[in-house]
C-alpha cells in the first residue's frame, strides 16, 4: 500500500502500478505484456516471446533484473547482471528463475529491443511534478545504457544525456523529435491523471519510456519516488534545479 515519502506517497508494488495503467483505456497499449511469475505465466510468455525480462515486483536501481532470450524451442538464455547462464528446458529455467526470486514476488515483462544511439541502447525518463495540484511535465532525460548490461539505470553504469541530441544521433529528424517530446509529455500527463485517480497524494512521478526499434513508446514503469541526484552528473544543471523547485513545494529536496 501507499507509504509516505516526504508530503508524496510512493507505492512500492510494480505490480499495483502496471495494473493502473492497464485500465486506463489510453495507456493500456503503451503497456508491453506483464504478468505474475508463476510456471504457467513462463510458459505462456516465453512461448509468445523471444525477449522476456525478469523483474522484482519491489526494488530500484535495476537490480534483481534478469533477462530471457529463447534461443530454439528448447533452448534459453538468462543473462543477470555480467553472468549469462544457457539452459535446456522450461522446467530447469522456472528452476533456475525461482532460485534467483529468492522467495520473493517477481514479474515476467514482454522484451523490448531498445533503439540505440552509437551502439548504446537507451530508454527515457519523463518526469511530472505537482505545482499545487496541477501537474507540470518538468523534465525529460535519456538514460544510455552500458554495453553488456541489461538495464540502462545509472547505478548500473549508465549514464544520462539529452533527449534531442540523442534521438538525433539514433536517426530521427528534428519534427520527429519535437513530436517524441510531445508524446512523452502527453503519457507523463495521463499518467498523473491516472494515478490520481487512486490517490491525489501522489505529488511526483518518474516514467521510464522505451523508444523500440521500429520507433514505437513503451512505458516500462512508473516511479512514483524517482531519483534525481544522477541528474547533477549532466553538465546543464538546470534539469537538475528545476526539479528540486518543484520537489521543494512538496517537501522534497533530495
């Protein structure tokens, strides 16, 4: 449920947020396939797809994470963290993802092949912040990943850049940057509508947005604490006061 974080609640289940966002009627295709891990939902999801991620219902920063790419019809691949493990059959890969759950609740996530930028794949963050109880979209930023890791968050190696310059340098002209700028703000905007309508106590929320290689969006998740130290590492520091203004409305600094 809900816990406070400063005067801003966060929820800590991904489960919960993907689950709000599915019935919203204009989110819901921004969603790739989610479901519970259980044996049936791996079957059913490595069945359907070649690419399926691995992920803690709870937890930051990437970690926990775990890839899985179908190699043949019996064959996968399970690559978390630097170590990539190949297994011969369903039954040893729900073997082998249980004992990396840990006991714990974790989620099976349709793959997403990420558009890269100079061989470095990315995903973007959009963030909205409340100005009183209106939501402002306030910024946007790339997060390029590390090559070999699977996630592309900074505590992991990755690191941040600006929207335009990057999606220019993967391929896109200006008026198609302008109309991904505009796109991301729309879904951070409906996002906050969405959530507020399960609470107006949420006062910030942080959207991590895959851009697929055939130029599709796709909201991977929501945060609803997002973290904001990685931005002082940009050399423009006012992402990283324009969020710290707002966040102090709220109660936030840091």
């Amino acid at each position: 449920m809900p816990r406070k974080g400063g005067s801003s609640i966060s929820i800590k289940s991904k489960w919960t947020k993907t689950k709000w966002l599915l019935a919203d009627r204009t989110l819901r295709r921004f969603v790739p396939e989610t479901k519970r891990f259980t044996r049936s939902s791996l079957h059913a999801m490595i069945g359907r797809y070649k690419t399926v991620y691995f992920k803690p219902t709870t937890g930051t920063g990437g970690s926990g994470i775990a890839r899985i790419v179908r190699l043949s019809a019996r064959k996968y691949q399970v690559k978390k963290d630097t170590r990539t493990t190949t297994i011969s059959s369903a039954s040893s890969l729900y073997r082998q993802l249980t004992r990396i759950a840990r006991g714990r609740s974790y989620l099976l996530q349709k793959g997403i092949y990420l558009k890269a930028a100079r061989g470095r794949p990315f995903d973007l963050r959009m963030m909205v912040q409340k100005d009183g109880s209106k939501w402002v979209p306030t910024v946007m930023f790339v997060k390029l990943g590390k090559k070999n890791k699977i996630v592309t968050n900074y505590h992991q190696g990755g690191k941040l850049a600006k929207v335009e310059p990057t999606l220019r340098r993967s391929g896109y002209s200006s008026a198609q940057v302008t109309r991904y700028k505009q796109k991301l703000k729309m879904l951070g905007m409906q996002t906050a509508r969405c959530f507020d309508r399960h609470s107006t106590r949420f006062k910030e929320l942080g959207l991590d947005v895959a851009l697929d290689r055939k130029g599709r969006l796709w909201i991977l998740e929501v945060n609803t604490r997002p973290g904001f130290s990685a931005l002082k590492s940009l050399a423009d520091k006012r992402f990283y006061r324009t969020v710290v203004r707002y966040g102090r409305k709220y109660g936030r600094t840091k």
